[in-house]
C-alpha cells in the first residue's frame, strides 16, 4: 500500500497490546512504516514485537502517571502521527455515580489522552502536516443504560480532537476521531459470555453488515494516518455497520 505513503513515517500507538490498538500496528508494519508501542501489559507488547517488523520502540507506561508520560515523550522522535487507541469501559448506573467511579473513567479515558498529546506539542514531538487519531465510540452519540461515564469520557475527547484540528491547522496537522460500534475485541467476547443466545442474536440483528473486526477500525485509523486524508480534520467517522441507519 505504498500509495498511502507510510513508509519510514514515524507513528505512536497507545493501547497497542490489545484489540484495534495491535491491529492498528500490525497493519502499519505491513506498510513500511516505524512504530513505536506503548500500554501497561509489557508482556504483550514484547509478544506484538515478535509480529511486527517495524516496531522501534517498545515503552511499558502508565499514560495516567505525569512523570511516566514525560519520560516516554522525552524518549520519542519526531512523530508523523499518534493513534490513541488506550481506554476501559466502566459500566455504571447513574444514580451510583461518585467522584471516584468519575475520576477512574476520565483519568485513563480523557485526563491520560490529553496530557499525553498536550505534552507531545509542548516538547515539539510532532510533526507539521502530521495526523493524529483518537478511538471513540458511537456509544457517544447513542448512549446506552449504564454508559454515563463511559460515553461522557469518549464525548469530552471528541470535543478536545476538534480543538486540536483548530488549533493546529496552520500548521497542517490534522487531528480525527474513528467511533466503532461493537467490534471483536476481548472486551466484546466478555460481553458475548455474559450475554445469553437471545441476547447475542438480539445485538446482532441491529448490526445489518455484522458487528466489526479490529482491522475494519484499523484500516480507517491508518488512512487518516495517511496522506490520503490531507483534507480531513476535526471529524469523527463513525464506523458501526450500520447500527445507527436505523436511530436517525
């Protein structure tokens, strides 16, 4: 896919020792460009090393931790892009909903992403005409009972990506957002066995084209990653095989 023009371009994933994260960075190595992974599990990011020919750089890091945010900026090239795939699901009704379930959330969800980026500007780790591209959900459009902090968290992140493709477009750096819906991920095969036949079937009827893949986010991410998307900033594509064609 020389055409998307990759190659030896320098690009920082989050998240990446699982789901859309690792895809993302297998499809990257498949292209020719440089990685450099970073999550809490280091076990599987050393096993993702072992997948990928491309990855530079492997860094264990707590994003929610200031001193470790500055250490791995301070480690980092000059960058091309940033996929911010990090993030939990905290389901919890709103009624319970205490400072502490609030902070859990935004801490790793929107705190962790800002300080993250905001950090990678002030040190002048990014590029002009770079991209970066965070993970969100649809679930922020189309909530779901028990989703207020989860969708709120995801919500407020869209909200800082249109900021940055502002504040940054005279620079030509561009900043998007990918929204999935349900995609089969670890946390999506937990839902599934906490779920009966009935309401797997009933998850699935709603989802015309099927639920989604890693790769079918992955492949969003790595275009607007690419040069390809040279005119696209402060969007969020939604990406829900038509889950949501039937609640507009």
């Amino acid at each position: 896919m020389e055409f998307l023009g990759l190659r030896n371009k320098k690009i920082l994933v989050t998240g990446a020792s699982s789901g859309i994260g690792k895809e993302t960075c297998k499809l990257l190595s498949s292209i020719g460009a440089d990685i450099y992974i970073t999550g809490r599990n280091i076990e599987r990011l050393e096993g993702l090393r072992g997948k990928c020919e491309n990855i530079q750089q492997v860094i264990s890091a707590d994003l929610t931790d200031a001193v470790a945010v500055e250490s791995l900026v301070d480690g980092l090239p000059m960058l091309d892009g940033v996929v911010n795939s990090a993030g939990i699901i905290f389901p919890f009704p709103v009624k319970f909903i205490a400072e502490k379930h609030i902070s859990k959330v935004f801490r790793i969800n929107f705190d962790a992403q800002v300080i993250l980026n905001s950090m990678l500007f002030r040190k002048k780790k990014i590029q002009k005409s770079s991209s970066i591209v965070f993970v969100s959900s649809v679930s922020s459009q189309f909530p779901y009972e028990g989703g207020a902090l989860y969708t709120s968290s995801k919500a407020a992140i869209e909200a800082y990506s249109r900021a940055i493709a502002l504040e940054y477009a005279k620079y030509s750096i561009r900043s998007n957002v990918v929204s999935p819906g349900l995609v089969k991920t670890k946390i999506f095969d937990k839902t599934m066995e906490a779920s009966s036949k009935e309401e797997l079937e009933n998850y699935e009827s709603n989802y015309p084209l099927g639920f989604g893949d890693p790769i079918d986010v992955a492949n969003s991410i790595v275009f607007l990653l690419s040069a390809r998307s040279r005119w696209l900033t402060g969007q969020n594509i939604i990406l829900d095989g038509g889950l949501t064609l039937g609640s507009k």
